[in-house]
C-alpha cells in the first residue's frame, strides 16, 4: 500500500480509540501523540505536524459533539477531517472540455516525467478519449524511443524527431495533425536543478502550445523539499498541479504530498506503482480513507471500469439477479481482478477491509491462487465451465495434468465457485434499486462504523 507504515500507524491509533471505555483529555493526548509520532516518521514537516495536531486536539475537547455521534465516533471524524485538510482538501480534477486539451509536464531530471507521460495517456484514452503524446525532450538521446515503446505498449500514438534540436518546430511541424485528438500530452525536457535556461525553455514552449494544463511532475523521495521545488516552478511557469511519482516505495511520500498541499500547488495524480497503470487520480479523502483502513469506493469503481466495459458490468448484474452463476462467470470476475491490479492493492479500496489486518503473506497465497484457478479453467472445457457439477475425479485429475497443478487446487477452484454461488442466490430476484442503495451504504464514510467498538 502507499504510505503502508503511515497508514497501519494512523489504523492501530484509531483502533485503540475505538476499544477504549472513555474519551477524556488522557486518550486525546495518547493519540495526538500517536499521531504526532507516524507523520514525522512520513517526513512530514514538524511545524505543520504539531498544527494539525493542535487543531485535533481544540476541536475534539471544546466542540459540542452532534447528537448523532458518540464522542468516541466524533474524535475519529475530527481526525479524518483535519487530515483531509491537511492534504488539500477537495480533489482538484483535469478538464478535458477543450479540444484539444493540451497538457504539459515539467520537471527535474529523474522525476519520471516521460514514465507519466505514458500513465497518463493511457489514463485518458482508458476513458474514452482520442490521445497523443508529443516528446519535446531535445537532450535526452533515449526519450523518443522511451515514449514510443510507451504509446506502442498503450495503443497511443507518439509524436517527435530525433534529428530535431528545436522543440518549438518539433511542436509546430505536428501542431495540425495534434488538433484532431481529445487530449494532447507533451513531455518537456528536465535539468538537474531548476536554471535559467529550463525557465526560459519552459516558457516559449508554454506559449506556442498554450497548454490548458501545466502539471508538475515530481518524485515523492524528494520529501519536504516538494514545497520548495512546487513554489519555484509555480512562480517561473505557473503550474496548475503536481503529479507525485514513486509514492509506494518511500517514507519521504508523506513530506511530499503536504508540502505540495502547502505550496498551494493542487496535487492531481499520484504514481503508486512501476506499472503503466499505477497511476491514480488524486482524491484527498479517498486517499485518507484508505489510509484510516475506511476504503476508497470511488477509486474502486474507477478500476473496475477500466477492467470491464458497461456492456459487461451489465451482463454480470442480470446474472446475478437471476441467480445465475457459473465457472465462466467466476473466470470473468478473476480476469477483472487481474485487469484492476494486484490484491492487496484493490482490497484496500474495500470499504472497511482495512481494518482485518489481513498478512500480507495471506494476500499474496490468493494471488497465487487466482493464478493456479485462471490455468485450471484453461484446462477445462465449455461444457465443464458452463456446468461444473459434472466434474467427477477423473475429469479433476486430467484438468491437474492440464494445468500443471494439483488436483486438490483444482477441488479448491471449485470450492470457491460453490461459495460464490451461494452469495449470487441470495440476490436472486432483489430489486436493482435497493441493491444501490444496500452498496451505497456500503461504500459510505460518514458513520465511520468500521471503528466502533
């Protein structure tokens, strides 16, 4: 997970909150203290640690508690509140009105600008939209053949010339063919530190192309220096956001993620992953949710409609209300799982999941098993998939052979399929209407019941 040792501290915090028979001035300042202690550990700037604390800390012992809260209940919400806050507040979002909307990167050498390039092309065009990238990095002998293999690799064409020295006729020569795409984004060249020559090249470019967004890119192991660098590019190029890059492998990522929040550069995406898809939106109290182990429902539903389409998702929810369910249907869902990302990571969007404490050891055993079940359906034939009752021991072992497998996996395969089958029954003829609403509930912050006791 992002921030995982920021997150399991904040969780293991609230959970002692949750347990305890008393909210009195003692437990406050236990878990402001708690709270204090896993922020510095994130890198988070000490001054903006101790007033955040301290807005807590005010709110929680003179506010009048709402009657429909416990004090318990509502010294939790303060908490995710003031954290939301801290990180910004509400999401900042790309507006692809335009046609096209043109989007420039900036950034220092090593921040994974043209990497983000790719996640981003393949961000928007998952969603609908005509993409192209632009390389306009000069300098960098590697950088268009980097974002070709990207756009090859995400089906979105890529726009350059090595032989070319000036980006502004780079840009010029293709500005005719770019005007029939949605979404238009263009990879600038970085330097090792922000000069005179990056400002003044950033500038030209910025006023040929007049991007509708320019986005800051930088890599979350800079911690709270990301102020300094968001405020300098901020004044030199005015820049509409910062996508923060490496946040799953640092503990500097808290120290990035406030400072931008505090240079007032709104922080649009964050990179979680090496993968060209580890690119998410960033939504501050999605983000907050997640790490208090309450889940992140709107993140969720954004994966799943990259893994499946409508039309799909459709066709799932009519089986279901029929009751309907077969091997060929489990084998759907376990390809959507794939498509939406590695376990652990979609399971911490599950609202509540968070706060199982499930090993990390147990997650990745599932992976392995979702690997071992996808082998063993490619073993089997329609008729077994579409009837999994008429598989006898003899059938098992040859589907084991098949797949390379064991024939007890193979039983397990199937008892999860019965398990499944169980739960779709129990939405045999439910109405569509009240299911939404049962989700809705489901997937809803505001009680925060995960943590009463």
């Amino acid at each position: 997970m992002v921030l995982d040792k920021l997150g399991e501290s904040l969780r293991n915090t609230l959970q002692k909150v949750a347990k305890s028979i008393f909210v009195d001035d003692a437990l406050v300042n236990e878990l402001v203290k708690e709270l204090q202690r896993a922020l510095l550990q994130s890198d988070v700037n000490v001054k903006l640690v101790f007033e955040l604390s301290q807005r807590i800390k005010d709110r929680v012992l003179k506010e009048e508690v709402p009657g429909s809260l416990t004090k318990r209940d509502y010294l939790i919400k303060v908490v995710y509140d003031e954290l939301v806050k801290f990180l910004g507040g509400e999401e900042s979002q790309v507006d692809t009105s335009a046609r096209p909307t043109t989007i420039m990167l900036l950034g220092l050498f090593g921040s994974g600008k043209t990497t983000t390039a790719g996640k981003l092309a393949r961000y928007f065009s998952k969603r609908g939209l005509r993409t192209a990238m632009v390389q306009l990095d000069v300098y960098r002998p590697a950088a268009l053949d980097q974002l070709q293999q990207l756009g090859k690799n995400i089906g979105v064409p890529v726009f350059g010339n090595k032989n070319e020295k000036d980006p502004l006729k780079i840009y010029r020569n293709f500005e005719s063919e770019l005007k029939k795409f949605d979404v238009v984004i263009v990879d600038t060249a970085g330097r090792d530190a922000l000069s005179t020559d990056l400002i003044n090249e950033l500038k030209s470019v910025a006023a040929a192309i007049k991007p509708k967004e320019n986005l800051l890119v930088i890599s979350a192991d800079i911690g709270q220096a990301a102020e300094k660098q968001a405020t300098a590019f901020h004044d030199a190029c005015r820049i509409t956001g910062v996508i923060i890059t490496k946040l799953e492998g640092t503990a500097k990522g808290g120290g990035a993620l406030t400072a931008c929040a505090v240079s007032g550069a709104p922080v649009k995406f964050i990179g979680v992953g090496e993968k060209v898809e580890d690119l998410e939106k960033f939504n501050p109290k999605g983000f907050v949710g997640r790490l208090l182990g309450m889940g992140d429902i709107e993140a969720l539903l954004e994966k799943a409609k990259e893994a499946i389409t409508e039309e799909e998702a459709k066709d799932i929810s009519e089986k279901f209300l029929k009751g309907e369910f077969t091997l060929l249907d489990l084998y759907e869902q376990m390809q959507a799982i794939k498509k939406m990302g590695p376990i652990a990571k979609v399971m911490e969007m599950v609202p509540g999941f968070g706060q199982l404490k499930l090993p990390k050891d147990v997650l990745e055993v599932q992976e392995a098993h979702l690997k071992k079940w996808r082998h063993a359906m490619d073993s089997m034939t329609k008729k077994e998939l579409e009837d999994p009752e008429i598989l006898t021991s003899g059938r098992i072992e040859r589907i084991a052979k098949g797949a390379g497998i064991s024939a007890g996996e193979v039983r397990d395969l199937l008892k999860q399929y019965r398990q499944s089958k169980k739960v779709v029954k129990m939405f045999k003829g439910s109405d569509p209407r009240k299911m939404q609403q049962m989700l809705k509930k489901m997937g809803g912050m505001k009680g925060m019941e995960g943590f009463k006791a």
